[in-house]
C-alpha cells in the first residue's frame, strides 16, 4: 500500500511539473506575442501621425504647386525649364 502510495504521489510531481512547463512555454509565447503588438501598435501610431501631417500639408499652396511640377510637368507661363540630358 504504501508503494502505491508512492508511485502514486511521484505520478502527480511529475505531471504537476509537466504542467508548469507548458504553461511557462506558453506564457513566454504570449509575451513575445504582445511585445512584436506593442511594436506594431508604436509603428502604427507614428505612421497615423505622418499621414495627418501629409492630410494638413495636402491643402497647402506649396504642395499642390509641388505635385504640379513634379507628377504633371506643369509650370508658371514663361518659366523657364531646364533639364540636364547628361545623365
């Protein structure tokens, strides 16, 4: 009686260790997880505030001649345009 005692109790170390391990490997998991979001999270909100600051400069006199000049080939009436065929 008192060896299954034992055997019993050695089975239930064991087993309460085999889960502590699992449930260490799957916190660790869970943290790297939320430090990569927090990452993703940051890069986000930098990446909000840059497109609200381009939303603001949209409007701009200097952006929309900026635009013209370079995606349109558009320029001021007798301006003058040089390009360098060099290159």
């Amino acid at each position: 009686m008192k060896k299954l005692k034992k055997v019993f109790i050695l089975i239930l170390i064991i087993y309460a260790a085999f889960t502590v391990i699992n449930q260490q490997k799957t916190l660790n998991k869970y943290n790297q997880e939320s430090i990569e979001l927090s990452k993703q999270i940051e890069e986000e909100q930098q990446n909000k505030e840059q497109l609200a600051k381009r939303k603001d400069d949209v409007n701009s006199l200097e952006f929309i001649e900026q635009t013209a000049r370079e995606k349109l080939d558009m320029y001021y009436p007798n301006e003058r345009v040089y390009i360098d065929t060099g290159m």
